[in-house]
C-alpha cells in the first residue's frame, strides 16, 4: 500500500512539473504574441500619423497659398482705389481757378435775381447790371482738363446704369470688378465726388475675404462711432 502511494505521488509530481512546464511555456508564447501586437499596433499608428501629417499639409499648404494671394489682390485693389483717388484729387486741385470762377459768376447770377425782385419795373436787370453768362459746366471741364470725355447719357440712363457684380476676392474677378467699378465713377461723378463717397462704394460691393479684409482696414481708417 505504501509502495501504491509513493508511486502516485511520483506520478502526482511528474504531472505537476509538466503542468508547470506547459504553462511557463504558454505564458511565454502570449508575452511574446502581445509584444508582437504592439509592435504591429504602434507601427500601424505611426503610419496613420504620418499619412494624416502628410494629407493636412496638403491641404493647409494650398488653402494658405490661396489666402496670401487673395490678400495680395486686396492690397493692389486698395492702391489702385487710392491712387485713382489721388489722381481725381489732384485734378481738382488743379482746376481751383475754374472752381472759383464758377462760384463768382454763381454770385453775380444771385446779386441779379435780388435786383429783379426789388425793381419789378426792370425785370431784366439791365438798369444796373449786365447779362450775366451762364457758370461753367465744371464737371465737364474738368474732364476735358484731365483728357475724359464727358458722359453720353442722360439722367435717366445714368439711373440705368448695371451695378458691378459683388467681388468676393477670386483672382479671376478683379479685373472685371475694378473695370466695373471705374466706368461708375467716370459716368456718375458727382454722386462719387469724394474719396469717401468712393471707398464705401466699393465696400459695400465686397464680399467673404474681401469684405473682412475692407471692415479691418475700415476699422484702422476710421473708428466705429457705436464703439464709442
């Protein structure tokens, strides 16, 4: 019986180091397999990463491309305004003399019509003054000062007139935009006499980028009176 016992338990023994032996050597196969995937994990990762890094430089790399050159089309759109600005100034301080010269014979017309209203009996005015001749057409003058011929259209016509299309800041557009902007202020100048009266023409024909980029430089040029 003792025998019996001693051989079971060599048996019992035998089983249990091979048990352990089995399992050390499992657990080795699953440390080994779970290295394996994380190694397959991080390189997957890694190469995720760099074709993420890879599409968003793609895509931002063109996008601010785009935006520097829309912004360089705004700046040339505003040098050209403030040239074309500086010129029609120029222009008008060249032709003061006209200017005043409209403005005596503008008090002379009026000087005229008081004396009419006082002697009823001459309504001419011939008693004491001469025939006063008409002012001068400044517009026009000034346009043939500059070398612009005047307008061919009527009051009617000029209310007619096709409004430019809104600009938005394309490349593609501006030529055409500030072709049309330019034939507005030749055909209607006294509605855009001033230099003001032009830029925020222009602004409110703006459009996207073009209209952020014409509020920030609005906002510089001239502060937001609710602000205060």
């Amino acid at each position: 019986m003792y025998e019996e016992l001693k051989v079971l338990r060599q048996q019992v023994k035998a089983e249990l180091e091979l048990l352990q032996a089995e399992t050390t050597s499992q657990s080795e196969k699953v440390t080994t397999l779970t290295e394996r995937i994380a190694d397959t994990l991080t390189k997957q990762c890694e190469g995720m990463t760099d074709l993420l890094t890879t599409e968003t430089t793609s895509i931002v790399e063109p996008a601010h491309k785009e935006s520097k050159e829309v912004n360089d089309q705004l700046v040339q759109l505003h040098e050209w305004t403030k040239k074309k600005i500086e010129q029609e100034t120029q222009d008008r301080i060249n032709n003061d003399t006209t200017i005043k010269e409209a403005g005596e014979a503008a008090l002379k017309t009026i000087a005229s019509l008081k004396r009419k209203l006082r002697d009823p009996e001459d309504p001419l005015g011939t008693a004491s003054t001469k025939r006063q001749r008409p002012a001068p057409d400044i517009t026009r003058h000034s346009r043939q000062q500059s070398g612009i011929p005047p307008p061919p259209f009527t009051k009617k016509e000029l209310r007619n007139l096709p409004k430019p299309d809104k600009y938005d800041g394309s490349s593609a557009k501006l030529k055409a935009f500030l072709n049309d902007v330019a034939t507005v202020f030749v055909c209607m100048p006294v509605t855009y006499e001033t230099a003001n009266d032009k830029i925020l023409y222009v602004g409110a024909l703006l459009t996207d980028c073009a209209k952020t980029w014409y509020l920030a430089n609005e906002q510089k040029r001239k502060p937001d009176p609710l602000s205060g």
